[in-house]
C-alpha cells in the first residue's frame, strides 16, 4: 500500500471502529461498572486490522461484576463470539505468548459487522495494572513515526507468528524508543527484549 492509502484505510478504520463500539453500546455498558477507555490503534488511528482495545479500570476489581458482562453481550446481535480469560488469578508465565499480558480479566469479543468482524478486546483491572505504556506518547508523534508504524503494522500483520511475539505496543515502544524503521529492525527488537 502507498503511504497516503495506508494513511486514509487507517482513517477509515478508526472511525469505522467507533462507530461499531458506539452502535453496541459498549463504553455505556462498561460504565455502569468501571471507568471504560478507548485505546491503542483505535483512539491514535494508528489501525491496519478490525481490532478495537479498551481498558476498563476498575476501583475494585470484582470477577463477578465482570462475568455479569458476559451474557449481556452474548445476547447482542451482531455478537457471533464472547471469550473470557482470568489472567489476574491465575499463571500467565508458563506461555511465552502470555507473559507480557496485562494483570487482570478479559473478555474478547468478535462482532459481525457489514464492515467485516471486528475484534474488541477489553482488559479489566485497576489503572495501571493493565498497560505498561503511555498513551499520551502516540499523541506526539511524528508523521514519519505514524508512516513507520503503520508500514511495519501492515507488513507484519500476515506473518506467521506474529501475534504470539508481538503486540501493538512493541511497535510504539520499538519506534518511539529504539528508531526502528523496518521489518529487518523490529523482528531484531523482538529478539533483543
């Protein structure tokens, strides 16, 4: 893709993924409990797949209030799946593809859409348990930084592997921190963290 169609079909995307959050209803419903945010590639725009995160910070973490979630969405209808995983309690260490999630409970949902299916992901737990990086950083990119990330997000999202070695977070930190600027780079950031 060219610069400037990466750059509109991340547009794109992103509006496409707020409205999809909207339409369902989800920071609505996630208030009643918690204190919901819209994060990552869908609030920076930095998005090249279907894929919205949110964190949903919570004062006191209560399983149950999360769990009650679950069906409540499994009855949405464009919902085709619900999945839920307890990283809080539980071991995340004896997978390398899990030692690097957040502390805390997730639900993950695959919407229908006439878009195509959008994967929403939500992390559940207190402020600061449930991302190790700072947001406010990707405000402050620069257009070359977007162009990169962008590129490397999209060259890298068909690669098998991919997604048990790395998360959109090593794309910012890789070329917000360490200047990466292509697949040859990042895969040796990969090796090197």
């Amino acid at each position: 893709m060219l610069d400037k169609e990466l750059l509109l079909y991340a547009a794109t995307l992103q509006k496409e993924a707020l409205r999809v959050v909207g339409v369902l209803g989800v920071l609505r419903l996630l208030a009643q409990i918690s204190e919901p945010e819209i994060v990552g590639s869908a609030k920076s725009g930095l998005m090249v797949s279907p894929d919205v995160d949110i964190h949903v910070h919570m004062k006191e973490v209560d399983i149950k209030k999360v769990a009650m979630l679950l069906p409540v969405f499994a009855t949405m209808p464009t919902i085709q799946k619900v999945q839920f995983n307890n990283y809080r309690e539980l071991r995340r260490d004896h997978r390398k593809d899990r030692i690097n999630f957040p502390y805390g409970y997730y639900i993950g949902l695959r919407s229908v859409e006439p878009s195509g299916e959008w994967k929403i992901d939500m992390w559940f737990g207190e402020r600061g348990a449930i991302g190790d990086f700072d947001e406010t950083e990707l405000d402050r990119l620069t257009d070359e930084q977007r162009l990169v990330i962008l590129r490397l997000k999209d060259e890298m999202k068909n690669e098998k592997g991919y997604k048990n070695s790395a998360i959109s977070i090593d794309f910012y930190k890789a070329v917000l921190h360490h200047g990466v600027k292509n697949v040859g780079e990042f895969e040796e950031y990969l090796k090197s963290r």
